[in-house]
C-alpha cells in the first residue's frame, strides 16, 4: 500500500464552497459572493458607527441611520420615521434623505415618500421587511416586539436588492429602535438632571436667603432690645422726673413761701423780729434756687440724649447714675460671667433695681446703697442693698398686708417688685443688709424664656 496521501476529490471542494470547481462560473460566483460579504461586513461597520451616537441627541442619530442606510444601498432615498404615540417627544419625528440632502419638513416631501411616511406613521405593522421588486426596500423599526415606526428606501437603479440587504435593514431598523428608545432615555435623564441642578441651586438660594433672613431678624431683634433697654430708661428717668415735680419741687416751693410770709410778718416788728427776718432772707434765695435746680434737673430727665443700648450690667450701671430725690451714692457689683437674658426679663429687672433705688432714696435716709448682680450656676442673683434707717420685718408686714387685700395705694412699690419677681418665675425676699439698712433680693432661675412681662 502506497504511503501518499490520496489526491483529495474535487467534489469536496465544491461543497465547501458552494460551487462546483467543474463549473466554468466558479470563480466569478465566488468573487461576488466576496464582494458581497465584504459590502455586509461594510455595512454592519456603518450600522455600528450609526447606532453610538446616541449620546448626541435623536438627530444626529437618525442622521447617521439613514446615511448608513442610503450608502449601502446606493440608494436614490432613504426615510425614516416614528410612529404616532411612539417614543414621545423625539425629534425630529420623520427624517428624508434625498439626493444627498436632509429634509425634515413634511411639506418639502416628494408625493411618493409622503404616502410612505403616512403608512409609517399610522400602520406600522403592516412593513415587514421585503422588497417591492422595484427597488424599494421597507423595514419595520421594532421595540419589545412592537412597532415604533420604520425605514423606507428606494435602492439605486443599479442595486440588485439580495436577502442580505434585507436582513441588514432589518437590524439596522431594530438597532435604530433601540439606540432612538436609549437616547431618548439619555436626554431624559440629562434633561432631569438639569432640573435637578436648578432645584439645588434654588435651594441653595434659598438657603442662602434664609441665612440673609435670618441676619436681618437677629439685627431687628437686637434694635427692639436696644428700644426696649432705652425705653427701660427713659421710663425711670420720666418717673424720677414725675416724683421730682409732684412731690420734691411742691415742697421745695411750700417751704420757701412759708418762709417768705414768714419772714414778711417779722420785718413789720421792731427789734430782734427784724434781725431774724433780715436772716431769713437767704433762706428765700436758697428756696428759690432750689427749685430752678430741681426744673433743670426735670427737664434733663425729660430729654435726655439718646445713648448706646447695652447688656443687664451696662444698664445697671447708668441707672445709678439717674438723679435721685437726694444724694445717695450708688455702687454696681457684678459677678460671674455676664450671659444674654430674654429683653423682658432684663426690662423687668432693670425696672424692679430702679423701684428698690427709689424707694431706697425717698424712705430710708440712705447715704450709699450697693447694686449686686451675680450670674450662678442655675440662676442669677439681684439685691439692692442700703445703709439707710429701713426696718426689714415692718416692710415685709407691710407686703404681705398690700399682696392680700385691697390696698389704697401704700407700698405700691413693693407690690410691682413681688409681682415682677412672680412674673419671671423668681423669688423676691427682704431683708438686714449688711451695710445696716435694707436689702432687696431677688433670684431668677435659669435657663429663662420669652414671658409677656407688664410695664
């Protein structure tokens, strides 16, 4: 037996390739089927580089499909459309290419493809891929096994339309469903995202504005502090004032017209009654002067200048500077590390220290008095504190007696402290002060609130 391999049989070969080698055609068959291969292999190339444009928008994908579709079908025109109520809001909706030009206007159609695109539009099922025959190549664009709309072309007059060409419509048709369905989506999502970049930048805004809002009202809130301090001290001023002219500035004038008629009578007697008038005399300047002095101090009170709000110790500070009914020297003592109080728990304090000076003035013949305020640990702490002749035990007889029944106006003074001190949740006392007088002393617990405190 020979050791050759055995010539291998022509008919092998002719099944291989589809082609019988004895046939005169072979080689010819076989170049076209080539070309052929190769013009596919083209165009699945252009179908690709059609189909991920999608991230441009609709149009130029739909520009790129029917370019692809007319370059590999020599084709004399190409369209595509979407059907109605499909893919919403695509546009364009209908795309022509024709003779090397893009129309989207529906108007500016030929006749022929107009009737195309109203079959595209409304009966979409009714393109299964074929070919007329004449040339004219249909496709349906397919979505989920539905028809959203499809691809019309009339295939150069040299084209011989094979069931490739079909095929290939056909998958550029799909592909071109799903990459129009995909882009729509992009935009979509890039549409929503944008209206979410403007909502955030509103909400920036606003939370900015918010900000701004809230600036605005800590400043309007720190002028009515401010109003409400000045007020505080107009207030005691305009009080001192009232005391001044009702009951100092009339007794001043009492005692120097009593003198004056006094001293009038003596001058009419002979001997040591005219000597004591002609004393007398200076007695009636002094009187006189003294009530000039209390109407300037009236009017200073009334119109005082405007000055700088400032914190509870600020304040008590410039309260011990307001003229009293007599010469008592006030002193302000603050411990501890000052903290914001509520404007009308500090409008009450500050009301409830000029009440105890006042008092502390007119009544008990003080030479000093010493304002304490000590912010502690759970609450601050406020007395007023006298060396004058004051007695504690009758003073709290005397609250007690004003608190429970119907006063006639006695120990008012008293009653507005113990019912601020109520008022602010705190606790008011009398007591021996250390400098031998009174002192009043009061205790607010902390942390405070707003509280509709009365003037």
């Amino acid at each position: 037996m020979s050791s050759f391999p055995r010539q291998e049989d022509p008919a092998t070969l002719g099944e291989l390739t589809g082609v019988r080698s004895s046939k005169h055609s072979f080689y010819p068959e076989y170049r076209r089927s080539n070309e052929r291969l190769a013009h596919t292999v083209q165009a699945l190339d252009e179908i690709s580089r059609a189909l991920v444009r999608s991230a441009e928008g609709p149009r130029a994908l739909v520009e790129a499909v029917v370019t692809a579709a007319s370059e590999h079908l020599h084709a004399q025109w190409v369209l595509l459309a979407v059907s109605d109520g499909t893919l919403s809001g695509m546009r364009p909706g209908h795309l022509l290419y024709f003779h090397g030009e893009l129309i989207d206007r529906e108007d500016e159609l030929p006749s022929e493809v107009r009737e195309y695109l109203h079959v595209v539009r409304t009966r979409p099922s009714e393109l299964e891929p074929c070919s007329e025959g004449t040339g004219r190549v249909r496709a349906p664009m397919m979505l989920e096994d539905e028809p959203v709309g499809g691809i019309v072309a009339l295939a150069g007059e040299d084209v011989h339309v094979a069931d490739t060409d079909l095929a290939i419509m056909r998958v550029l048709a799909n592909q071109a469903a799903v990459a129009l369905y995909n882009s729509h989506l992009f935009h979509t999502a890039a549409q929503l995202r944008g209206r979410a970049d403007q909502l955030n930048e509103e909400a920036s805004r606003q939370a900015k504005h918010l900000v701004e809002s809230r600036a605005e009202l800590e400043q309007v809130q720190r002028r009515l502090t401010a109003a409400i301090q000045r007020q505080v001290i107009d207030e005691e001023r305009h009080r001192i004032a009232r005391e001044l002219h009702d009951s100092v500035s009339q007794a001043v004038l009492s005692a120097g017209m009593i003198v004056e008629v006094c001293r009038s009578e003596l001058e009419g007697l002979d001997g040591p009654a005219a000597e004591v008038a002609q004393r007398l005399f200076p007695a009636k300047e002094l009187t006189q002067q003294a009530v000039s002095q209390l109407r300037s101090a009236i009017y200073a009170l009334h119109n005082a200048a405007d000055e700088v709000p400032g914190s509870l110790p600020v304040l008590l500070e410039r309260l011990s500077h307001v003229h009293l009914p007599t010469d008592v020297e006030v002193t302000v003592r603050i411990e501890g590390d000052a903290i914001p109080l509520p404007s009308t728990i500090e409008h009450s304090m500050l009301r409830l220290t000029g009440e105890a000076l006042f008092n502390t003035a007119t009544h008990s013949d003080a030479d000093r008095a010493l304002v304490h305020l000590s912010y502690e640990v759970g609450r601050v702490v406020l007395s007023v504190a006298d060396d004058g002749n004051g007695d504690p035990e009758k003073l709290r007889r005397s609250l007690r007696f004003a608190s429970t029944s119907e006063f006639s106006g006695n120990h008012c003074g008293l009653v507005n402290m113990s019912g601020r001190a109520e008022e602010m949740g705190g606790r008011l006392d009398i007591r021996r002060a250390e400098l031998g007088g009174v002192l009043v002393w009061l205790e607010v617990p902390l942390p405070l609130t707003e509280r509709e405190l009365d003037d």
